[in-house]
C-alpha cells in the first residue's frame, strides 16, 4: 500500500544517533490527516484518496461544506489526492470516510519523496537563477553581467523556448527524492527527515513512499487508518 500524508515544515534541527554521529534532520508536522474521499475506478477512473490536513474554522464555501459534511469531518484547509496504483489491490471496505491517517504509518528508516513550494526569490538575472560566470570590470567592458547572445540572426530569427534567460525565481513546486526518515514521533506528530526539504518554515508538504531509487518493506505494510469510533472512544478515554 502507498502511504502518505500532508504536513507542515517547522524548521531544521540536528539529532545524535547511538554512535554519537550528528544528522541533520528537517522537523515536519506530518497529520493527522482525515479521508475526506474515496476515489474508484468504478466512479472516477482510478483509485485513490483524498485527505485534508489542518481545520479551517470560518470562510468555507458552501460546495466544500457539503463536501465534508458526506464525510462527517471538520473543515479541513488543504486537501490532497494519494493515487493507487493499479497494481496494488484496493479494497475500499478497509477504509471509511472520516478515518485518521497519524505518523504511525511511516517507520524510522522508510525511504520517502517530499513535495512542497520552493522559496521565492522574485525577479532574477542570469548569474543569480543560472549561475552564469560575470563579464570582466576593466578596460571599458560593458558586458559585466548581461547575459550575452540568446538567438541567431537571419536563420532562424528567433528565440528557441527553454532559453536561459532572466525571470522568475524560486515560488515552483519541487520533489526531492529519497529522503530517509530518522525517527518518528507519534506523540506530538512529528517526522525527523534527514536532510532538507523545499520551502520555507510553516510550507505545506506532501510526504509520500519514494517512488524510485531504494524500495524497502515499508511498501508491503497495510495503511493503517483510524476509524471514527475509535477516534470518539479516544476522545472520552482522556476526557475521563
């Protein structure tokens, strides 16, 4: 089964392994994330869910309302869709709308793909976005950081498309690939991701199952979801 969640970036910090190694780690707020949907080939062409992270209090139009109020979930400010393959045998019996995905569906050493929004960085030239080398400063020059020839003259009297050029920075979705996870939080839902991750702290990322590179056994684990019984019988247990 393909895990993933939605979560929030908090920051990077450094953990200490037995042999006392210091690994840097990125502190994500992975969920918990509720099913907001159940997606079929019968219905809609293929499988997948759709899960929601962080509550949204007030401003909800009304379509989305009605949306959560099928699954009896609170509102629910980002949602994203977790494709199945086709390979992967779907039973949607085994899921319930309403149900709570937690970090305990991922293991420390899970190799895992983060998606999230880059930092943006504005308007930008060359020798900043493309890491172009400057013109020299003396002798008269006036060529000390354009970017030089971007066409041909006569033949073919044009630009081609993918030129290397000033402009946007930065503000792009990204994936990095083939993170390991360090260690899992359950407690105060929290993944230790070695490394860095896209985005500034606070920018909504999607943590997935690496889908190239290292495949380990954490692709053969079944989905774990929380039921919403569960999840009321959990709410009174700490209430008494």
């Amino acid at each position: 089964m393909i895990h993933g969640l939605l979560g929030k970036k908090l920051g990077m910090s450094q953990i200490f392994d037995e042999t006392g190694n210091v690994i840097p780690v990125t502190i994500v707020e992975a969920g918990p994330c509720y099913i907001t949907q159940l997606k079929t080939t019968e219905t809609d062409g293929y499988n997948a869910l759709q899960i929601g992270f962080e509550r949204q209090r007030k401003n909800v139009k009304k379509p989305m309302q009605g949306h959560f109020k099928k699954s009896k979930v609170p509102y629910q400010r980002h949602l994203r869709e977790l494709r199945i393959p086709e390979f992967f045998q779907f039973n949607t019996d085994e899921y319930q709308l309403g149900s709570m995905l937690t970090v305990n569906i991922f293991e420390a050493g899970d190799v895992i793909d983060v998606v999230g929004k880059t930092k943006g960085k504005g308007f930008q030239g060359t020798i900043k976005r493309h890491n172009f080398s400057r013109g020299p400063e003396s002798h008269g020059s006036m060529n000390v950081r354009r970017p030089g020839a971007i066409g041909q003259c006569a033949y073919p009297s044009r630009v081609f498309k993918g030129k290397k050029m000033s402009g946007q920075m930065g503000n792009k979705i990204h994936t990095v690939k083939n993170l390991e996870i360090v260690r899992v939080d359950e407690e105060n839902n929290l993944l230790f991701i070695r490394g860095g991750i896209p985005g500034s702290n606070g920018t909504i990322v999607f943590v997935r199952d690496a889908r190239t590179g290292s495949r380990k056994e954490q692709k053969e684990r079944p989905l774990v979801a929380v039921s919403a019984d569960e999840q009321k019988g959990a709410v009174k247990t700490e209430e008494n």
